[in-house]
C-alpha cells in the first residue's frame, strides 16, 4: 500500500516537473523567435522597417520583414508597438531605432 502511494506521488511530481519545465522554456510562448545567430539572411533586413512586439530594455523582439527578429536598440528602451528601422547588422545583433 504505502508503495503504491509513493510511486503515485512520485508520477504526479514528475508530470509537474515536465509540464513547469515545458512552459517556462518557452513551448507556449505566443512569440516564436524567426532569427538565428549568423544567419545571413539578417543582413538583408538593413534599412527595413518593423514594429517592436516586445518592450526593447533594450533587447527584445520586433516583427521586421514577415519576421519575428531578436533586436536591441542602443541602450534606449522601446515599448512594445514602436515603429522602428534596422539601423545595423552584424554577425549575431540586429540594432534598431525608433522611427516616426
């Protein structure tokens, strides 16, 4: 009896376990991140224009060009909904400002 009891314990902590670890990595995030560190598709992105999706303090995400791109600005922070331009790319950072 007190077996059963620990091994059903021990099932229900472990789904817990999965299913805290499953949501705080990001799985139901609503904001799934499109840009890859190096990717040279980045480079295409200079100059276009976007809106942020998250607050910039001062890292965070902006749809630009059709995708959701990991941004910074330089050390500004933005609210979510800023229009902003893709002022710089380099390997592994996309930097923005705020536009009118």
């Amino acid at each position: 009896m007190l077996e059963t009891i620990i091994w059903t314990i021990s099932i229900i902590l472990f789904v817990l376990f999965v299913l805290f670890v499953w949501f705080f990595t990001g799985v139901l995030s609503s904001t799934k991140i499109d840009s890859q560190s190096g990717n040279p598709d980045l480079k295409l992105l200079k100059g276009k224009r976007g809106l942020t999706k998250t607050d910039l303090r001062p890292t965070g995400i902006a749809r630009i060009g059709g995708k959701n791109i990991r941004c910074t600005t330089d050390a500004t922070f933005l609210s979510k909904g800023t229009k902003v331009r893709v002022v710089e790319v380099s390997e592994n950072k996309v930097v923005v400002e705020e536009v009118e």
